[in-house]
C-alpha cells in the first residue's frame, strides 16, 4: 500500500505517537513505583500485601485489554486515528488526576480499570495510521520508533516518579502526570494527527464504510492470528511482569538504595531502545516471512539473561543481567505490528491488532498477580520464584516463532494463494 501524504508530515504522525505512548506507559508504571512507598501503601491498607499490589495492575491490563478488544473495531469503523486518540487522552487524563482521591483500595482498583480502558485502543489505533501511511517496505523503521516509547516511557518513568516521590509526596506524581496528558498529548494530535480511517477514505471516495460486523470478520480471519496472539501474550506478559516488581525487586531482593533503585530500573529500558530501533531496521531489510526470527533469536537472549539475573550471587551481575535481558527483549518489539499489518486485511487492521493487543493484555494482566502471589510464597519471599515465569514466556515465544516460521503461517491469503498456483 502507498501513501500520497508528504513524508514530513507522516513522520510528524509517528513523532506525536511516539510521544503519546511514552506519556501513557509513564501514566501506568507510576503505580510499580508508589508500591515502594510506606504512605501509599499505607493510605491504602495494602502494606505487606504482595497480591493486592500485583491487582493494581493487573485491574488496569484486564481494562485495558477489554477495551482493546471491543473499542478497537468502534474505533476503526466509526472514529478513526484522531478521534480516537482524542477521546482516550481526555479520559485518562481525567481518571490520573482522580486517582488520589480515592478513599479505598477499591475504588482506587476501579479506576485502575478505567484508566486502562481509556488506554486500550492506543496501539490499534498506532498501527492503523502506520499501515495507512506507509508502504510495507517501509512501516519497520515507524513501527520501531513509535514502539520505542514503550523503553522509554518506562526508563524515564521510574527516575521522574521516584524523583516526585522524593522531594513531594504520592499524590503528586498523579496530579502531574495528568496535566502532562492534556498540556503534550492533545495539542499534538490535534496538530499532527490526520484522518487515516476507512470511513473517512470510503466517504471521501462515495463507497460505504465497512460495517462493525464485516470488520470483526475479517480481523478474525487474519492468517496465522493463534500464533501472533500466543507470542503477544507472552511478550506482554514479560513487560507487565518485568515492570510491576522490578523496583522491589532491585530494593528488596538486592537491597539497592531508593536512589539506586530509581536509576537502575530505567537502565534495562533505555538498552531496550537502541534494541528496537535496531529490530525495524533489520525489519525493513528481510523478507515478511522471515520477521518471526527476531522472536527466536530475542527469545533465547531475554531467557538466558534473565536466568543469569536471578541466580547470580552479585547484586551488579544481576542488575547487567536484567539490561541485557531486555536488549534481546526490546528487538522483538516491531516485529509484532509489522506481522499484523502484513498479515491482516486492509480493512481490519486496527481490529487485528485489537483483537491481538486486547486478549493479550488480557491474559497478561494475570502476571503481576500471579508473580506477587509466588513471591509471596509461603511467608518468605523469593523473588526467585516470581521471576522465573519471565524465563516460561520467552520460552514460549520461541515455540510459536518456530512453528511460524516453519509454516509460513502469516502470509496473507493472496500470498497463499499465488504460491499454490
């Protein structure tokens, strides 16, 4: 697919996304950090309560992942990019300003819920606008630097909060990061984000939109979808888990300083950066069928680093370790649009990856939970033991690459059958 937008102003497009996913993993890592914080864990009652820390994520991924799921193909057929994007800053905007009024943990959780739901639709609407944009030869380097705030909402994350923490209170890092969504995210798409929907195209042109249920349909009928869904899972499952208990890991289980702890649990994510970057470029330059290599190769480094991690006697060994684990991690990153826009109908694109992103998020939302709970163990925590489920999903993600790649699985169903003939 071709695009007749000028460069420059596509790429503005891809900046402003960038932008937005780095304020929006910010908004969500906040809580891995508050965690490590007496009077949060106080105000809400949860001190010394691993699982209930686990469910304030894993409340925000189930939201997350519903809305993914549902909203993506409203979005696709009836929004559209801007509109869409719109609509999900200004919610979560609003629910990270009400957070610290919460009275209980409860009502905390349930706007845990909501703020993921506001956010569910991001990445399908980020790779609607990529596909629309760019030709296929092209769409690695733009899914890899909008994929990068991912590394990099999270690597400058953890050092702002633990900063605001620091030198104010809790409370603060709410307040302020709601107020960076409105002031740098809405202007930006506002001035850089142009209609790219179908139903824009279809009434531009005079033909009718397609219509919710056709787009689900065809989502659903993406080639290879069990394979892409089983390696999202597992990659999500690792971000989400990796992320929610590294701060405590770093300052419980190796005993670093809150200082130490702000800046080393950055580290792994800003090697992630130059690692995804480096996953498009190789993207561009390798045939579609061949993509899945990147989950194999960055599978076995992330497994292998990780189990060197959590078995080395020192502290530094560990703490490079876990750097190293997220360079093979952060390659993989632009594989999975790249596979979705290749893969999935014209049409359904943004529905594929709803359906991928949403189910992913998901199942993923059970890690944090379930990592608290085996840390937790039996009264004597080991983190050992919470860790090595990171070590299983890399596992399993070098299984389905392998399967993928064996049988070609995502080629589109042109490309199947031209090579039958």
């Amino acid at each position: 697919m071709t695009t007749n937008h000028p460069s420059k102003l596509r790429w503005w497009g891809v900046i402003t996304l960038l932008l937005i996913v780095i304020i929006s993993y910010v908004d969500r890592m906040n809580v891995s950090v508050l965690i490590t914080n007496n009077d949060f864990l106080e105000h809400f009652g949860i001190k010394g309560d691993r699982v209930a820390q686990g469910e304030l994520m894993s409340l925000f991924l189930i939201g997350y992942g519903i809305a993914a799921f549902f909203l993506s193909p409203l979005y696709e057929t009836f929004f559209g990019v801007r509109k869409g994007l719109i609509i999900s800053i200004l919610i979560w905007a609003v629910m990270t300003v009400v957070s610290p009024v919460a009275s209980s943990i409860g009502l905390l959780l349930l706007i845990r819920f909501i703020l993921g739901a506001s956010e569910g639709p991001l990445f399908s609407l980020k790779t609607m606008y990529i596909k629309d944009m760019f030709a296929t030869h092209e769409r690695g380097k733009p899914n890899a630097v909008s994929s990068m705030g991912v590394s990099i909402g999270l690597a400058v994350g953890f050092p702002i909060v633990t900063y605001i923490v620091l030198h104010s209170h809790w409370q603060a890092s709410y307040y302020i990061l709601g107020i960076l969504n409105l002031i740098i995210g809405l202007p930006l798409i506002l001035l850089f984000i142009r209609e790219t929907s179908k139903k824009g195209k279809a009434q531009a042109s005079g033909h009718a939109a397609p219509s919710l249920k056709e787009t689900f349909r065809q989502a659903f009928q993406t080639p290879g979808l069990i394979w892409i869904l089983l390696i999202e899972i597992a990659t999500l499952s690792y971000l989400w888990g990796s992320s929610s208990w590294l701060p405590a890991y770093l300052l419980n289980e190796r005993h670093f300083s809150i200082k130490e702890m702000g800046v080393l649990a950055s580290l792994p994510f800003l090697f992630s950066i130059g690692s995804g970057f480096l996953g498009g470029y190789i993207i561009d330059r390798i045939s579609p069928k061949r993509v899945s290599m990147l989950f194999v190769v960055g599978g076995l480094g992330t497994a292998i680093s990780v189990s060197i991690a959590i078995y080395a006697a020192s502290p530094v060994t560990s703490a490079i370790g876990l750097i190293v684990a997220n360079l093979f991690w952060g390659i993989q990153g632009p594989a999975i649009p790249s596979i979705v826009q290749y893969a999935s109908p014209d049409k359904s694109v943004g529905s594929t990856y709803g359906i991928v992103n949403g189910v992913g998020n998901l199942v993923s939302a059970l890690m944090p939970t379930v990592m608290g709970a085996m840390i937790a163990g039996n009264g004597a925590e080991s983190f050992s033991a919470g860790f090595s489920l990171l070590i299983g999903t890399q596992v399993l993600t070098v299984i389905c690459a392998i399967v993928a790649l064996k049988g070609n699985v995502f080629a589109p169903k042109k490309t199947q059958a031209v090579e039958q003939q």
